[in-house]
C-alpha cells in the first residue's frame, strides 16, 4: 500500500512532474489510483472510495487542514514549483484569460503550499534548477527520493510518455530530451522560460511581478518577502467593482470607497502599511481601514492633515491562506470635494522574535495624530 503526494503552483513544472509521477507508477505498481485533492475530507474520500491499494495525490492548494495531516507523517513528499511569470502566463493560457483572477489564484496556491514549508521530507524541485537536466536523472531523483526502484527497460517506457522519442532500446543518453524539450512535447501550452517577460500583457505581468515575483525561491529559503498590493488590484465601490484606475472621488455620502484585491498571504504575522495620497483639502475626513477573510483581522482609523503622502499602519494575522484577504477604505463622513490621487498596501512579516517589529495592537495609544507619511489616529484592537 502506497501514498504518493505532489504538491505544486499551477504551471508545466507541475503539469510534467505529475506526469512524470504517473509514468513512473504505471511501472512501479500493477495499479494505481490519480486523486486531485484540496482538503482532508477531499484525501479520505478519495482514499476510501480508492480503487488500487497504491494512490497519487496531487494539489495545488492544499488547505491548512490537509496540510495539518500531512505535516505529522514523515512520508517524502514533492513541490514542484517555478518562478513567477512563467506560472502566469502557463495558468493565462490554460484559462484563455489574462486579467487579476490569474494572480489571485497563484498567490492562494503559494500562501497554500507555504503551510508545508517546514516539512522534514520536502522534494523541492524548481524549473529552473532543471530546465537543462536530462529527464532520466530527474525522474531517477524523484525515484530515490520516493523509495522506488526501476529496471533499464522500465525507465525506457517511463521516458517514452515523457517525450522520448526513441527506439525500443535506448542506444545513447544522447538521445534523452532535456526538461524543456519533455515538457514542449506533451503540454501544447509549452512556453520557453522567461516568454511571460514579452508574452503576458503589460497590466498582468506588472501586477505578476509586484504580488507574485517577491516569493519565488521562498519554498527553499523560507524567507517572507515584502511585496506591494497596488492601486489597480484594488475596486471601486461606487462603479460596481470596475478596477481602482485614477483618482477616487470622495464627493457624496459617508461609504466604503475601495475594496479588494483577494490576494493570499502565507500564514503569519503581517503589517500593511497603506500610502494614499490626499488631492484637495478634504477638512478632517476621518478614513476607516478595515482588514478581513472570513472574518475581521484588523481595523484602523486615520485623519490625514492636509494634502499630500499619507500613510498608516496595522499588524494582523493570518491563520488560513486559503482564505482571501479583503481591505476596505471607507470615509467616516460625507464630502464636497475632495480625491485620492492614489492608493496601496504594503504587506511585510513581521519577526515576531525582533525587538524593532511593529508593537502589539493593544500597545498602541489611540487618539494620536497623524502627522505626514505618519501613524494612524485610532487603532481598534481585534482578539486574533
């Protein structure tokens, strides 16, 4: 009885290993069940209503509970993964779109797949660390890796669904493709490492960039980078969701002005600094900022002084990466006049072993002033 677990971001990193996955059970087993799963309700199903006593299992968000499970064995598991805009513009072909909702979802899986970082037995195996290896010593590796032994005749047919176009019998390594070559013949929506760069249109790769780009390498180094949730990845509640593009007119009643971007954040401590900047003298206006997922993470007040760069700052954590993160800008009273020439998030972990990190909420004085590129007025504390 055999359980065999791949992880992965949405990509032909992940598209070739499962394949490769599966090419090596096809010789390894004399059946095997494929499961896609997401949580742990998703993993017992599929292991009770399994109809082999050997299972692939294959995610690409795994949820914090399925993650939970799989952290307390000590079974070898494989990540594949890839950097940045190579996923995007894979998982944009793939759904023939090329708007937000291609950042939305690789930014769930990396916030998903980050819960197994810590894993004694991860198999981290990147694109670009094997673009030019010859596809034999990555499947031989991922052998190894997994306990499973192959004959020579064996890694022959296991090659041959891979993309080797060879004899019955293989004469020479020469004739074994490398990585890119495998992939390019079994996905149609192969694309040559770095063609996100050109390919992707100019709004999806600069967002790709500012909300994905920061975590490449982070399986391996687990490192949380800083990043940027920019004015564009945010709506407009006045327009019915349209993208925030431009100023934000205040003129008209009290009401949430902003709201967005679902993006996902590995589990955490987090900071979100947020910079708007004031147009007009708007006389006080009070904003509230409102941080949520499925429920209230955090919530700040800030009174700009004037006009110019502002900005405020709230810590808050995070639980559940699959759950998508939601910031709200509302105005506390109605305006005659008044814009926000721009507006974003700052996100940033917090250490929560540093002296210098951001103070604890309650820690913080309420009722201060906000000076120029200051603090916020008024801090609410929110149990975690």
């Amino acid at each position: 009885m055999t359980l065999l677990v791949a992880l992965g971001m949405p990509g032909l990193m992940s598209f070739w290993g499962n394949a490769a996955l599966q090419a090596i059970a096809r010789e390894a087993f004399v059946d095997h069940s494929f499961v896609h799963v997401e949580t742990l309700d998703d993993l017992q199903s599929a292991w009770k209503n399994r109809t082999s006593e050997d299972v692939i299992v294959t995610s690409h968000y795994p949820a914090t509970d399925l993650c939970g499970f799989l952290l307390g064995t000590k079974a070898p598991y494989i990540v594949f993964s890839e950097n940045a805009l190579d996923a995007t513009l894979y998982l944009s072909r793939q759904m023939q779109v090329h708007d937000i909702s291609i950042v939305r979802s690789l930014s769930a899986s990396i916030a998903c797949l980050s819960q197994m970082r810590s894993h004694s037995f991860l198999v981290n195996i990147e694109r670009d660390k094997v673009s030019n290896l010859p596809i034999h010593r990555i499947v031989g590796h991922m052998c190894r890796k997994l306990g499973i032994s192959l004959s020579t005749a064996s890694m022959v047919r296991c090659l041959k669904h891979l993309g080797l176009e060879a004899a019955e019998t293989l004469t020479s390594v020469n004739q074994i493709p490398d990585f890119e070559t495998s992939v390019a013949r079994i996905n149609h929506l192969y694309a040559a490492p770095g063609d996100g760069c050109s390919e992707l249109p100019d709004e999806l790769r600069q967002l790709a960039v500012q909300v994905l780009q920061p975590f490449d390498g982070y399986m391996k180094t687990g490192q949380k980078p800083s990043l940027t949730w920019p004015h564009e990845s945010f709506l407009l509640a006045d327009k019915a969701g349209a993208t925030a593009a431009g100023e934000i007119d205040l003129v008209g009643r009290a009401r949430c002005l902003v709201y967005g971007p679902y993006f996902h954040l590995p589990a955490g401590e987090w900071n979100a600094r947020f910079a708007l900047g004031i147009n007009q003298n708007i006389y006080g206006q009070i904003f509230t900022i409102e941080i949520h997922n499925s429920e209230l993470l955090s919530k700040i007040r800030v009174r700009p002084s004037g006009t110019g760069s502002f900005a405020a700052e709230a810590a808050f954590h995070i639980e559940r990466p699959k759950e998508p993160i939601e910031i709200r800008l509302f105005t506390d009273t109605g305006s005659i006049e008044g814009s926000i020439a721009y507006w974003s998030a700052e996100l940033s972990p917090i250490d929560v072993t540093d002296p210098d990190s951001p103070p604890d909420m309650e820690d913080v004085l309420p009722e201060r002033d906000v000076e120029q590129s200051g603090v916020p007025q008024e801090i609410v504390n929110h149990p975690k």
